[in-house]
C-alpha cells in the first residue's frame, strides 16, 4: 500500500491547527491550502460565499473508474486565536487554552497528504475533486451556498465524524429551528403590576411544558437560547427562544414541532399574551443502506488498511445532508477527532495517519 510521511503529516496539521479559522473568517486557511495546491500542481478555484469562500480543487484522472469527492470545512469553534499544537509520542493537543482544530483540520492535512501521495506514486485514480467548505460550524453555511452543479462525481467522502478511523456515519437527523416569539403587556413592576402581562412567564410555561434532551434513539429536542425584558422595574412586554428538533425520522420531527405550536397556543390563550413562531429546516437528514455501493467502496478500502468498519447512526448534521439531499450519495467518515469543540480536545497521531491513508486507498479503490 502507499506510504504516507507521518513527520510531513504531523507538520501540516499543526502548521494548519495554529491558524486561527472562526466561521467566516478561513482566509489563513483557505491561503495555506491554495499554497500547497499550487506546489502540488493541482488546479483549484476559489468560490466567494458570504464574508469567505470554498475552495474547489480537481485532479483528472482514468475516466473508467467513477469520479469522487473529498470534503471537510476549514472553519473551527472557538476558542480558535493563538492556538499552539502539542505533540507527543502519540497524541497532538492544544496546551489546554483553545480548541485544537482537528474539527476539521484533520482531513484538511490528511487530503493534501493524499495528494501528495498520488503525486508521488503515480497510482491510477479516477477523477478526485476536493472540497473545502467554509462556515461549517454555524449551520453548514458555506455548502447550502455552493453550487453543487460543478461537481461530477458520483460518490461524496466527507471526513467530519469523530472518533477512531474506520467509523462510518450511515443516518444523520433532520433539524429545524424554531423561534417563540411571545409579546405580553408593560407596567411599573412596583407601582402598577397587575396591569402588565409578563411575557418572561409565559414563555417559561411553555419551555416548561416541552419535552427536552433525547426523547427517543433517533430523536432529540433542546432550548438553547432565551432572551427577554429591559429593566427589573418593568413587567416584560417581549420574551424570544430559540430551539431545535433533531430526528432521523422526518414525521417525527415534525410531530414535535406539532407540540411546540400546540402548547404555544394553550400557553398564550391562558395568559392573554401573543405568540408568533418562525420554522426554518436546517438540514435534510439522510439514511444509507448497509448494501449500497459507497459503502461497499469504504469498506474494501478499509479492509485492505487493516482497519475493521463500523457502521453507526449519528445525531448531529454535516455537510453530508447537504449533498445527500441534492442527489450526490454522500457518507461520513471519521477523521479522527475526539472530544471536539473543547478545549480537552485532541487527536491520535495513528488516526492522523490512518485518515490520510483511507483517503489514498479510496482514490486506488473508487
């Protein structure tokens, strides 16, 4: 099988963890990765969208075997400033103030890494595009703006999923938000209160009365923003929250989004407040049989590392719905990562390796 360089590996993951890359704002990255393309001799484009880009490279390649796409995002949650890679004998981690990136640097130095390796091999491959998307982190903003008509390949390999390589993400959920936005009445809290109507009350009903965290295997419900009043003398005339449902089953999803309306209305009726609620979906889950082709292509590559498959459901979305629901079969792969969007963040130099050998052996399988 073909060589990776671990020390060239190692020296490009944390060259690209200690550029900082909120969402938005991946320029450093977006100019490390167009340097090493450019040495690499790979044509690239860089695509505006919104304050960033995407970036989009292409490798031709024997037109009788199907064409593939690589993909990860180069955004990271913070804390992402002044981050310093630790590396050990056999883990690299931030030194404990920040986030380290691997979510999702990793696949970033494991792709130019494969690159580099079917550069110097000169191993038959069909055609390889690699895309690197910005403002992931944030509601998969930067994918739900590219235009997937640029692509040609049949079959999407995004490598964003933790854990140990070899984990395969077969289902992700459907996610919509939902905004509550409860409008009372305004008084003098001291003077006058029975004159107001507390819309922080009402609104606490209703989150009060919701069902919340995993409500079932495939499903999940929370309330992650509240905000509401100007000054404790005043009963609050405005109140707002924002939550999510998550589910792998779509009729599900909208059975709890069903609920939230329903008990907005008793809540809203009993208290004498208005109510407005604004949906929007986020995502498109996706589920992938056992038995279909990208699968199949995973794990004769994995088996031929010596890596052992395995197959999960997940419930957090990725740039992987998106492709799934525009018509590119799209499957979710480990790159490596543990305990991400933390500080405790880290990941095994073995993984590292072994991610950017799954990407060579998918390009000499697919």
């Amino acid at each position: 099988m073909h060589q990776v360089n671990a020390r060239r590996l190692i020296k490009t993951f944390t060259d690209l963890a200690a550029i900082s890359s909120p969402s938005w704002k991946e320029e450093g990255v977006a100019r490390y990765i167009s340097a090493r393309l450019d040495e690499l001799g790979v044509k690239h484009e860089k695509l505006e969208c919104g304050d960033s880009c995407n970036l989009l490279a292409r490798v031709d390649g024997n037109p009788g075997k199907a064409p593939i796409l690589f993909s990860c995002h180069m955004d990271t949650v913070g804390p992402c400033d002044n981050v310093v890679p630790v590396v050990t004998g056999k883990k690299i981690t931030s030194d404990g103030t920040t986030v380290l990136g691997s979510d999702d640097k990793s696949a970033i130095a494991a792709f130019l890494e494969g690159l580099q390796v079917i550069r110097e091999t000169g191993m038959d491959h069909g055609r390889i595009e690699i895309l690197f998307s910005c403002a992931e982190e944030i509601g998969l903003k930067g994918i739900k703006l590219f235009d997937m008509s640029l692509l040609k390949c049949r079959y999407a390999f995004v490598f964003d999923s933790s854990g140990e390589v070899g984990r395969i993400i077969t289902a992700a959920p459907f996610q919509s938000t939902m905004e509550i936005f409860i409008t009372g009445k305004s008084a003098h809290a001291g003077i006058e209160p029975e004159r107001g109507i507390n819309a922080i009350k009402a609104l606490s009903e209703i989150i009060s009365r919701l069902p919340s965290g995993r409500l079932d295997e495939e499903t999940t419900m929370n309330v992650g923003i509240i905000t509401g009043g100007i000054a404790t003398n005043i009963v609050p005339e405005k109140a707002s929250c924002r939550l999510e449902v998550r589910s792998i089953d779509k009729k599900k999803m909208m059975k709890h989004e069903k609920k939230v309306r329903e008990t907005c209305r008793s809540v809203s009726k009993k208290t004498g407040t208005r109510c407005r609620i604004e949906r929007t979906l986020e995502y498109s889950g996706f589920s992938i049989d056992g038995g279909e082709d990208i699968i199949r292509i995973v794990t004769d590559s994995m088996r031929k590392l010596g890596m052992r498959p395995v197959l999960e459901k997940s419930g957090g979305g990725s740039d992987t719905n998106v492709f799934n629901r525009s018509g590119i079969r799209a499957i979710n792969l480990s790159s490596g990562m543990r305990n991400v969007h933390s500080t405790k963040e880290y990941i095994l130099i073995k993984d590292l390796v072994n991610c950017a050998r799954l990407v060579v052996s998918l390009a000499d399988t697919a």
